[in-house]
C-alpha cells in the first residue's frame, strides 16, 4: 500500500514480482477520476526475467498430455467462475464499464474462453500423407514454444484469456503484458492461471508499451507475437518483428459499416444498431459498427427511433445495477475523443443529429462520461469518417443505390466487420459477401460467439485466433516427419 492506494504485482514464474527498476504506474478509476491502486512499471529487465521463466517451463509443458492440459484448463475456468463477481468489478472500476451491460458478461466470458480452450487440447491433429509405400509421411502440430501477448484495455481480461487459454492449450508457455490502463482484471486472471498451472506457464507483466512492451516484441527468444491494439502500434510491431522474422498474428482497429435496407422493421432493428455501434460499451470497441448507412426511405423513420432509443440509455456508475452506460477508460482516451466531436462539429455543425456537448458540470463532470452522439450527412472524407474514434460516436448517412454503398463502406483502410440489416435474404448476402471485412453480421449486432472465426481484413489485422481452426493456425507451427520404412 502507498498512501492508501493499493500495489498489485506481476507474476512471473509463479511468483508476485515488483519491477526491477523499482518504478511504478498508477491506475485510475475513470468513472471518478481518483487512483485506485499501483502497478510495476516493469521494462526489459522485467520482460527478460519472464521470458526466462517461460522458456525454463516451455519443454515440460509442451509435453505434457491433451488430457492433463484440458485438466488444468477446466480447473481454471472453475476458479474463474467462481470469482467473476470478483474480476467484474475489477473491470467496471478500472476501466469504467457498466457492469450489468458488459463487465459481467466479460467476465462470464472469460471463464467460457478457457472451457472453449480446454476442449481444444484433443484437437491438435496432423495429418498422414501418401508419398510412397515405402515411406511414413506425416505432420506434427507444434507449439512455438514461449507466445509474446500484449492486450489493450477495452475488454482487458477477456482478451488476455483470448491469447492465454489458447496459447497453453496448444503447449506454448506465454509472457503477457497487460495495458497500463487496465491491468488489475488481469493480475487476477494471471493469479487463477499460476494457482493451477506450473511456474513460469502463465507469466504476467505490466508496464508501458515502449519500456515494456516493445521489448517483449524485441526479446530473441520469443518466436511468437500475439498482438491486439491499435493499428498504428500494430504496424511498428510487424516492423520490429520483422528484424528477426518472428511470426506475428495482429487484431487491430475498425470503422466497420451498419447498412440498412429500406424493408426492415424500424422497431426491431433500432436495439440492434444501437448494440452494433456499442453504445452501452462506450463505443470503445474493435468491432463497433460507427458508420451507419440508411437508405434513404427508411432514415426519417429510423434516425428518429435511434435517438430515442439512446436517450433512454442511463448513463453513469459502472457499479450501479441501473447503468446502461459507463465512463471512457481514460483522461487520454476522453480527450481524444472529444477532440473528434468538437472538430466535427465546429466544422459541419449542421451535423450534430445529437449529443456532441462535453459534460462540465453535474454528476457526468465527475467522470470521463460522454452521452451518445450522433452526426448526420458528414462529408466522407471528414476525420470523423475516416479514422477510428473508438468512442461513443456514430456517423450516420444516406443511400439509394447498393453498388454506392457497397463503395462508400469498403472506402476505409480497416476491414474489420460489417453489419448488414435487411429482410431479402438473397441481398442481404449479396451485400454480405461484398464487404470487405473479416466478420460480418447479418440481422444481429452482438459479439463473437466462441468458435467463430475472427480477425480482420485490410488494416485491421493479421492471422486468425478465436476459433478451432484460428487457434491451431495462431499458436502451433507445423512440421512435416519423413520416415523411410525400408
Ligand atoms: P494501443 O495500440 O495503444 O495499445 C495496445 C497495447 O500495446 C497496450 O498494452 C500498450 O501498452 C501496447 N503498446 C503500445 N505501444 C507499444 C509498442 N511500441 N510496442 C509494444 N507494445 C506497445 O491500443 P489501446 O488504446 O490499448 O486499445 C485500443 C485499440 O485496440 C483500438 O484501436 C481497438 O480497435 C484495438 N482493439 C482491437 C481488437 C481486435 O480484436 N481487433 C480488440 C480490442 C481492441
């Protein structure tokens, strides 16, 4: 403790570790605006101390059987579960969101992740192939040995299971850091992991990302990087990976496009537009639908009913059962936004449909709250359209012919999802197959369900994780067995 302010500790090999450079970084609670606890600011002394303790772990790992794996996988989940009243909390304070609407259903989920990874440990199969009669030919699925993950701090523990369970799933030992911004959730995830698994498994570092991270993504002996964040810090990844030919999987930012057709039904489809965008999320997700494209018979009914329905949405403490809506994670992350809205709509204030008034008074002053905001007809080629906000904002437009629209959605540098709303099946997939993202949904706006494949397209990444296949692909290395049988 300092000052009344908790410390929380990395975990590397099996124990709770300060940074060696003694450093530290605060963590705020963003709906309050106060420091809750301290985190190791940990740097490349720290990053090769944990690389060290997965690499002495990796060779009996590896070789232990699918069964005891799925075992220790299971009893995770188990521990989970039985915390997530726990971590839920953690994350609504930590990172500001609401907990009926989406901090308990990430935590939820994060149990789930690692049940869903533990039925994979007997799914890690090769193949025989036929060269000769004369020969046995046949492909091993290895693992890389110690996976190097750094997560960001939207969805901070369901994503670190995102790349925990699978890596050790697959036999790999993982070092992960966790977003400065977010990292207490975490800490509790890599606890869970280190109360089941053997030391130097499951390793957990904080830090910032230059100091900290860039030297995970740097450490020679890490073979594997499993990157979720921002496209901008994604790419200088691939470059820093590229030095020594690591191999890299990237899930990365989105603008992705909402396109509604003129025969839907208003009422029905609003709530789902309205889950599709992440409204109740902040819009501080990767697959927020932030660009809506109405067709034009449909908007005077549709953008009305939108802005009701967002009215009613409640925002304010994450840890109120009432809450619709938390706080933006960040003073940095609250700034940037804002600086979107403002420009916006200093600049076309024609287009402010509703919201865009930054709260300085009143309870929404107390934390990085902002109302949803909703601009209608911006020019395509304004900031707010083309780049990723990541924040309680939509830019809705019209359209009437399909071939337009299909241009203007697919005209962005991110092809992360899509979502389409429409009631003719055959052009609701028509328009699905045309668009260039790599997960689209049709007549629904929730999240990824265990099992789907996901991971973008264009900018918004590289490689697939989530699904049998995307783990098998992510986190084990195939190698071909020639043996002669004369
Ligand atoms: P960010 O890219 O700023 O940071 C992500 C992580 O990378 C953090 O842990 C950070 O410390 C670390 N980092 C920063 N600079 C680094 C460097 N030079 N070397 C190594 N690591 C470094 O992103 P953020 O603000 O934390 O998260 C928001 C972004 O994440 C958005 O762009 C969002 O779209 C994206 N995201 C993508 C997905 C997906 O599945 N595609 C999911 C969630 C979030």
């Amino acid at each position: 403790m300092s000052g009344g302010i908790r410390d929380e500790l990395m975990w590397i090999d099996g124990k709770q570790v300060p940074a060696r450079g003694g450093g530290w970084i605060d963590v705020e609670n963003p709906s309050t605006k106060s420091v809750i606890a301290r985190v190791p600011r940990g740097d490349a002394d720290d990053v090769a101390d944990a690389v060290r303790a997965a690499r002495d772990a990796e060779t009996a790992w590896a070789r232990t059987g699918a069964e005891e794996r799925r075992h220790a996988l299971d009893d995770i989940a188990d521990l989970l579960a039985d915390r997530s009243e726990a971590i839920a909390r953690q994350i609504a304070v930590e990172n500001g969101n609401a907990i009926r609407t989406q901090s308990r259903p990430e935590a939820v989920r994060t149990a789930d992740l690692f049940r869903f990874a533990a039925s994979v440990c007997q799914e890690i199969k090769g193949i025989s192939d036929y060269v000769s009669a004369k020969t046995l030919d046949y492909t091993r699925r290895e693992p890389y040995g110690v996976v190097g993950a750094i997560v960001p701090w939207n969805s901070p523990v369901s994503l670190a299971a995102q790349k925990i369970a699978p890596a050790i799933a697959t036999g790999n030992t993982i070092v992960l850091k966790a977003s400065e911004v977010a990292p207490l959730g975490v800490l509790m995830l890599a606890a869970a992991c280190n109360e089941v698994l053997p030391a130097g498994v499951v390793n957990v570092i904080t830090g910032f990302g230059d100091e900290c991270g860039a030297a995970l993504v740097a450490h020679p002996s890490v073979p594997k990087i499993s990157f979720t964040g921002s496209t901008s810090v994604g790419r200088s990844i691939l470059v820093a990976a590229s030095q020594r030919i690591a191999s890299v999987s990237l899930e990365l930012g989105g603008k992705s496009a909402q396109i509604v057709f003129p025969d839907i039904d208003v009422d029905a489809v609003v709530p789902g537009i309205v889950s599709a965008m992440r409204f109740t999320r902040q819009g501080q997700s990767c697959t927020a639908g932030s660009r809506l494209f109405v067709h034009a018979d449909v908007a005077p009914s549709l953008l009305p009913a939108l802005r009701t329905a967002l009215g009613k949405l409640k925002i304010g403490d994450p840890l109120d059962e009432g809450t619709d809506v938390g706080s933006i994670v960040s003073r940095r992350q609250f700034d940037r936004v804002c600086s979107y809205v403002s420009e916006a709509a200093a600049t076309y204030p024609e287009s402010v449909y509703m919201g865009g008034t930054i709260p300085a008074t009143g309870p929404l002053a107390a934390g990085y709250f902002l109302e949803p905001t909703v601009f209608v007809d911006l020019p395509s080629d304004a900031r707010l359209n083309r780049e990723e906000v990541f924040g309680p904002v939509l830019s809705a437009s019209t359209w009437r012919d399909e071939d337009d629209v299909l241009a203007r959605a697919n005209g962005s540098i991110y092809g992360l999802a899509g979502y389409v709303w429409c009631r003719d099946g055959a052009a609701a997939l028509r328009v699905a197959h045309s668009l260039e993202a790599g997960w689209v949904m049709v007549n629904q706006g929730g999240g990824q369900a265990l099992g789907h494949s996901y991971g973008g397209m264009k900018q918004s990444g590289l490689g697939r994780e989530l699904s049998l296949e995307g783990i098998l692909e992510g986190f084990t290395q195939t190698k071909q067995i020639s043996v002669s049988l004369g």
